[in-house]
C-alpha cells in the first residue's frame, strides 16, 4: 500500500492540531452515522449474497413515523405488494396497514408498487420500490413474470425481509392481518 504524499501527511498533522479539530470530527461521525441514504448505500454494498453471507445490521427500511423508541429497528421488514391495484384505492390501503402496525408493533413494512403514487406511503414515512408495470413491460428477452419473481427475491434479500404478502385492490384480508401480526413471533 502506498503512503499519501509528504505533502498531504503534512496538512493532516497541522489539521489535527487545529483547534475544534476533535468536535468537528465527531459531529461529522454522527452525522454521517445517522444519514439514511448512506446506511442504505452501506446495507446495499455490505448484503453480499447467499454465498459470501456477509450481513451487517440493517436500520433501513425505516420503521415510519408511526413507531418509535428503542427496537423499534430490529421489527422484522414486510414486503407489502400493491402491485395493480389502482391508484385511488392505495391511500386507503396505506393508511389501513399504518393502523395495523400502530395495533401490532410487529413490522415495518416496505411496500412495492407498480405505480409512482407514493404520496401516502411518503405521509408515513415509509420505503417504497418501484416495480415496471407489466402494461410497459418491452424487454423481449424475458418475461415480465421472471421480472417480477427476480425483483421481489431481490427485496427480500436486501433488506432481510422475513413476510411478504399480496394485497389485492379491496384491501387488507384476514390472512394478510394475520401474517403481518405474527411477524415479531418468530
């Protein structure tokens, strides 16, 4: 490994003899530690795959703003479908898996959408992925199915997600509930 320029090591000893140097430091250190952007980009780099199983704890996708407090980061993440449902029926949807985690406190939901209404899913503080829609799907070398299936186990592994269910335009069913109910049980 090389060594940095005499020049550079120079500016870096007077650097730290400067006054504040210590409190700059650490003030960079916990911004940076509390960047979600730069957690998920770590989480992203750092996930490996199943082969070389190296993980690291993972904080996002957040939990929204309908939880908080201490452990609220280890709840085990749900990949909420709302593929093809229709757009006007998603922030009821939304807000009835908001209640259901206010009730439950037993995930944090990361929802997948094959549209770009994200409004409701923004109101809570939740992550959100997009899917292309299988009506603009042109790539002829493979399916929008196989699309879909590699998309969904990619999300699972990523962000260590343990549930994932489907939730059709009526809404959440009694076995969706029940699902995401036992998630912290495990």
């Amino acid at each position: 490994m090389n060594s940095p320029h005499p020049t550079l090591q120079r500016f870096v000893r007077r650097a730290r003899r400067l006054p504040g140097y210590r409190r700059v430091r650490r003030s960079a250190l916990q911004r940076l530690r509390r960047n979600a952007l730069l957690k998920d980009l770590v989480s992203r780099i750092y996930s490996g795959n199943e082969a070389q199983k190296r993980w690291i704890p993972r904080t996002y996708p957040p939990p929204g703003n309908v939880l908080s407090g201490l452990g609220t980061e280890n709840l085990p993440v749900a990949v909420v479908s709302l593929v093809s449902v229709p757009e006007e029926r998603i922030d009821v949807i939304v807000d009835e898996i908001a209640a259901l985690q206010l009730m439950s406190a037993a995930f944090r939901p990361l929802f997948l959408m094959d549209c770009g209404h994200f409004e409701a899913v923004r109101r809570y503080g939740y992550a959100a992925e997009l899917l292309i829609p299988a009506s603009q799907w042109q790539f002829s070398d493979m399916r929008w199915e196989d699309y879909a299936v590699k998309r969904v186990a990619d999300l699972r592994r990523r962000y260590g997600a343990t549930i994932s269910v489907a939730v059709s335009a009526e809404g959440i069913t009694d076995p969706i509930r029940f699902l995401l109910e036992a998630g912290s049980s495990e």
